[in-house]
C-alpha cells in the first residue's frame, strides 16, 4: 500500500502538532535560538493567528493522517503591499526529499495570488541550509537585507520571488 501524502488548510487541532515540527526542525539544525520561530509565541497557536488574519493562509502536510509539518503565507507587518511572506514552512524528517516543501510552497503560491500578493518573499538561516536549493529551484531570487518587520533578527538569508 502506497503511503498518502495529503496537503490541506490548517484546523483547530493542528497547533501541538505543527508547533512540534517547527521547534523539533529547528532544533535538529542547530537553529533553536532567538530571534526565530523557536521561541515565537504564535510558533503554539498557528491555527488562530492563520484563522483571524486576512490574506493569510496555512497548510499542513499529513502522511496517513501524521502531520509531518506545514507552511503558510502572512502579510507581515512592514511589507509593501503586494508582498507576502511565506512563513514556518517545515518539516519533519519523514516529509523530506518526497516533494511535500515543493507541494506546500506551490499551495502558498496559488494561495498568494488568489489574495491580491504579486511577491513571494522568505527569511531563512544559515543552518537551514537543506531547503536553499529548492528556493533557488523554485525561482526565488537572493535580498541583500530584510523586507517587513518579522522579527526574526536571527535570520540571515532573505528571498524573494513573483507569484
């Protein structure tokens, strides 16, 4: 029997799941540290924040109903207008190398452009080093500095790409 991989919105019983899958990735590179989303308080209740912000959006990958983690979009504060960022995008080491970050980025792609956003843009850090390529794939291009204010002080890696 071959596994399924779904990719749906965000529910209400998502939160414990998907804060374990971001602080456990974030964790496994070396990257729990301030000023990421480690210690974001909204890291424990995504499904409200996604729930009650306009033009945002949150997916979750599940294998056989396990959440392996999820990725969004969030118009963060300090962006230009037609900017949205693409935010905790993670995953669990079961949901790697399948295609499931390429899946889950195309979601916020379609779900960017059916918001109103014409840009696509990321933060990242140097130890999440794994999933640099598949932006570069992807078609997102380098920043020199940080767009918007996200907070994430601790990120050193900045893309951007139309949707």
């Amino acid at each position: 029997m071959n596994p399924t991989i779904t990719i749906r919105p965000i529910a209400p019983g998502d939160n414990a799941a998907l804060a374990r899958a971001v602080r456990d990735t974030l964790s496994e590179f070396g990257a729990a540290k301030p000023g990421t989303a480690y210690y974001d308080e909204a890291t424990d209740h995504l499904y409200e924040l996604f729930s009650q912000t306009p033009r945002s959006a949150y997916f979750v990958a599940e294998l056989d109903g396990e959440v392996l983690g999820g990725g969004g979009i969030f118009p963060t504060q300090g962006l230009p207008a037609d900017t949205v960022e693409l935010v905790k995008l993670y995953l669990l080491p079961a949901g790697r190398g399948r295609g499931v970050g390429k899946a889950l980025i195309m979601e916020c792609f379609d779900a960017a452009r059916a918001a109103g956003y014409a840009r696509l843009y990321l933060e990242t850090t140097d130890e999440l080093t794994q999933a640099i390529p598949l932006y570069e794939r992807l078609g997102f291009s380098y920043l020199p500095a940080p767009l918007g204010d996200s907070g994430h002080f601790g990120c050193q890696i900045w893309m951007i790409r139309a949707v």
